[in-house]
C-alpha cells in the first residue's frame, strides 16, 4: 500500500473509531474522497477495498458503500495501531548539544516523513521517578506507534538503566543513541553509537601522516570507557603498519580539577620538555584548560604548539579548534534508515548497534598538510 492509499485508509478508520461514519451509514464517494486527501480516485477505490476485505464496510454496485451494520471496536482499534505510522522521540531536558541537536531531529524527519511516519517529541522524565516513565510508555504503547528512539544526554544514563526493564516486553522496537560507545546494559535494544576507538585510530594515522613528534595527550583520571578508548586508538593509529612497535606512545597527562597555579606548573613543564608540543585533548573541555592556562604562561597555538582536540562542544567554539565533531545530522538520518528498512530489524531484533564515526574539522590550531 502506498502513503496515499495509507492516509486515506487510516482516516476512514478514524472516523469510524470517532463515530463520523456511523453503523449501516453512506460511506463517501471515491471521488469525494480523492478530493479530500488530494490524491486519484484509484488509490481512494483501493481504501475503500480494504475496508471491505477488513468486513468495515459493505459495497453493493447500485447502493453504494456503506458501514457495515455491526462494528468490531475492537478488530477496529487493533487496525488503527498496525496503520499508525507515528514515532515517538524521547529527549534530554537537559541536552549538551554535543552528541545530538536540532539537525539531527530534522534529518531524522526528512527521512521517515516521505515514508508516511509522523514523530512526536516528548522528554525523558528523568527526576520525575520511575512511574512518571511508567506511564509515558504505556501511553506511547497504548497509542500504537511504530517505534521508540531515545537521544540521552548525561544526566539521563543512570535513569534509563535503572528502569530498563520497563523496555522488556516493550511491543516496539525500540533505539538509542549510545554517546559513549561502551556497551549498554539495555536488553531489546538497538543503538546508533559513537566510536571513540575508531575516532582515536583517525586521529593517530592523521598525526603520523604528518610526521608529528613531541605528542602529548590530555585525559581526565577518572577512569572513563570512551577516554580510554580514544588513547588507545590514538596509540594504534600512530603505530600504524609499524608491527615493530618502534613508534612510541604518546605521553598521557591526567588531570582532572586540579588548582591553577598546579596546571601552570605541570603545562609549564611539557613546554619545557618539548618544543612545539602537539596536544591532543581527550574532549573541548581538557582543551579549553590547557589553551587558557599555556596563554597566562604565554604560549598559544598554533605558533608555539598544535592543537587537535575530540568532540565538537558548541560552548568552546570560540576556540577555533580543530576536533573531531561527533556526526549529529548523520545520527538522525541513520535512526530514519533503521526504522524505514525493516530488513535488519526482522531478523535481528533489538540486536542491531551501528558505530558512526566523526567528521574532522579543521580550524586554527591544528593545520594538517597532509590528510
């Protein structure tokens, strides 16, 4: 069935549903209803028919069509929910804007609206207790939807992993954005993940290819799954085809809320140890404290050091540096795919995870020649 064919045959049985089409009454012309769903008189005649083969209607050559005399409401509304082509999206109260943004809901709109899927936005209840998040999904299961995707943000992991098994017997599929790339302990889930290994590899092989030296590598010490993973990816990167293992690793300075006079110290000391460092700053965060303390001690980039950083935080924009942005439109647009294509979902359910890697974008304190 097409999307016109669809919309037509979904708004007859909501009329039916909301009484506007009544027991044994007329049921509109075909041509009439071409008209009001601004389409041809085929795909309305085709409806229509499936209506009759649903027993919803009755048509008779000379009489016309009309609602049959008895109504199962119940046959009725289980039509509706397998019509329904909504999506509900479940989003942070509290977004950073760093994984996911407003062109990743866009993007993810432009490629299930031409399917005939409609998306309704509506906030994790993250601090509102477990019932409030109760009833939010029951009311999004009650309404019959075709999917659930959740974009999380920080302060909303510990929530959703805590009330996990309400997603259990969820008759959905349901996905995720995993924004650190460490396994998540959700159950009938799929997810669309960063990669922070993978985006480490891009960043060691870029480093390599340039023949940079005196590389530097700041991380938090708090022992975090995604940091780890993009030293590691840095370490690999650089080594590149080199099995020998001559290419050495990259210093790693761990600091974390450190005063400020003991950053001047302990940058102050990489300065001294290497000429024209390369610092690469696990996040815009640990790249942001070490460019604002370098500059009290009169260093800035890129004449006295280079600069490569991950994610792109919009709040340290103003940094001009270069980083590897987390691909938000492509997150969205890949969900769309997912759910549009229910090849990969028929036969492995709430078992697909698909890692996107970033996008490098090149500013002031990092200008690779070679890339």
């Amino acid at each position: 069935m097409n999307n016109d064919i669809r919309k037509i045959y979904k708004g007859l049985l909501e009329d039916l549903e909301n009484g506007v089409l009544t027991p044994g009454g007329p049921v509109p012309k075909e041509i009439e209803l071409a008209r009001r769903f601004s389409t041809t008189r085929m795909n309305a005649q085709r409806a229509v028919r499936l209506l009759a083969d649903q027993q919803f209607v009755v048509r008779k050559k000379r009489a016309g069509t009309r609602v049959a005399g008895f109504l199962d409401r119940e046959k009725l509304s289980a039509q509706l929910k397998s019509i329904n082509r909504s999506i509900f999206v479940l989003y942070s109260m509290t977004p950073h804007w760093i994984h996911w943004n407003e062109s990743s809901f866009t993007a993810f709109e432009q490629v299930v609206n031409p399917e005939g899927y409609t998306v309704t936005y509506r906030n994790i209840p993250t601090g509102s207790g477990r019932e409030k998040y109760r009833e939010l999904l029951a009311d999004i299961s009650g309404k019959g939807a075709s999917a659930l995707v959740i974009f999380p943000d920080t302060e909303d992991f510990s929530f959703l992993l805590e009330n996990g098994d309400l997603l259990l017997d969820f008759r959905m599929p349901v996905y995720m954005l995993n924004r650190s790339g460490e396994p998540v302990q959700l159950d009938m889930v799929s997810y669309v993940s960063t990669d922070p290994f993978g985006d480490g590899v891009t960043v060691g092989r870029l480093l390599k290819k340039n023949n940079c030296r005196n590389i530097v590598m700041l991380s938090s010490k708090s022992p975090m799954f995604w940091s780890r993973k993009r030293y590691e990816g840095v370490v690999l990167g650089l080594r590149g085809e080199n099995s020998s293992g001559k290419t050495g690793c990259p210093q790693i300075h761990l600091f974390t809320d450190e005063p400020e006079d003991e950053l001047k110290t302990q940058f102050g000391k990489i300065f001294r140890k290497y000429e024209s460092p390369v610092i690469v700053a696990v996040n815009n965060v640990f790249a942001a404290c070490f460019a604002d303390t370098a500059k009290t001690l009169g260093y800035t980039a890129p004449k006295d050091y280079t600069l490569i950083a991950f994610d792109d935080n919009p709040l340290f924009r103003s940094y001009n540096f270069t980083s590897l942005a987390i691909p938000v439109q492509e997150i969205g647009e890949v969900f769309g795919r997912l759910i549009c294509d229910k090849s990969w979902l028929r036969d492995h359910k709430g078992r697909i995870s698909i890692r996107l890697s970033s996008k490098l974008i090149i500013r002031d304190t990092f200008l690779p020649a070679v890339l």
